[in-house]
C-alpha cells in the first residue's frame, strides 16, 4: 500500500511539475528542468516520465522535451489548482514561514478531496479559484 501511494504521489509531482513548467511560452519541458525542479536524478525523471508515457499522459520522444497530453494537461490543472488552493488556504494562517505553508502545501495536495479543493476556493474566494481574476492554468 504504501508503494502505491508514493507511486501515485510523485506522479502527481511530475504531472503538476511538468505542467507549471509549460505554462505560457515553454509549453515543453526538458527532463533536465523536472530533475532540477523535483530535486531528483535524471535516471529517476527517465523512469517516471516512460510511466506516465505508457499512461499515455506525456508524448516522449528520445532526447526531446515533454509534452502533455490534453489527458495529462486535465491532470496536471487539477493538481495545480489543488496545490494552489492549499497554499494559499495555508499561507493566510498567522505566524507561519513561506518554507513551512510550501513544505505542507505539498504533503496536503495529495490527499485532498474534490470536494475539499471546492470547499477551500470557497471559503478562501468565495467562488471556484478558476474564477479568480489571477489565476493561470
């Protein structure tokens, strides 16, 4: 079970990763980028990126950049809207350091709900955060 679970939450990592990543001009990103960004090894970004290729949720191509697929974008959005919402739910608590609301943003986006994601944009913007004039994605 737990295998599954650190399978399935640095998917998330490289899915949300690849997709901030490519938001705006660079919408493809190199596998060096997502092992600097990660803090990985390039082997370990070389696995990933072959699995979530066979999820048919990247196009890879030998000694390309990544692209999402639109499956992948749909994906990726999800996870950065949920690690947006957290953030910022977490960042007007009093008292705490940047270092820290990024550090359990990150472990809290994995287990959050749908549900919980909306409740947050709610209460935090009073609408969905894709409603909120500075949001990108």
């Amino acid at each position: 079970m737990l295998v599954k679970r650190g399978l399935r939450r640095g998917r998330e990592d490289y899915l949300r990763v690849i997709y901030e990543m490519g938001l705006g001009i660079n919408e493809r990103v190199k596998s060096i980028e997502i092992a600097a960004k990660l803090g990985v090894s390039k082997p370990s970004v070389s696995e990933m990126l072959r699995k979530l290729a066979d999820e048919k949720l990247i196009l890879l191509k030998k000694y390309s950049r990544v692209t999402l697929t639109q499956k992948g974008m749909k994906q990726g959005e999800i996870l950065h809207d949920k690690h947006l919402a957290v953030k910022s739910f977490l960042g007007k608590l009093r008292n705490r350091r940047h270092e820290e609301v990024l550090k359990e943003a990150h472990e809290l986006e994995h287990g959050i709900s749908d549900e919980t994601l909306e409740g947050i944009d709610r209460i935090m913007h009073g609408k969905s955060i894709k409603d909120v004039p500075c949001y990108v994605g």
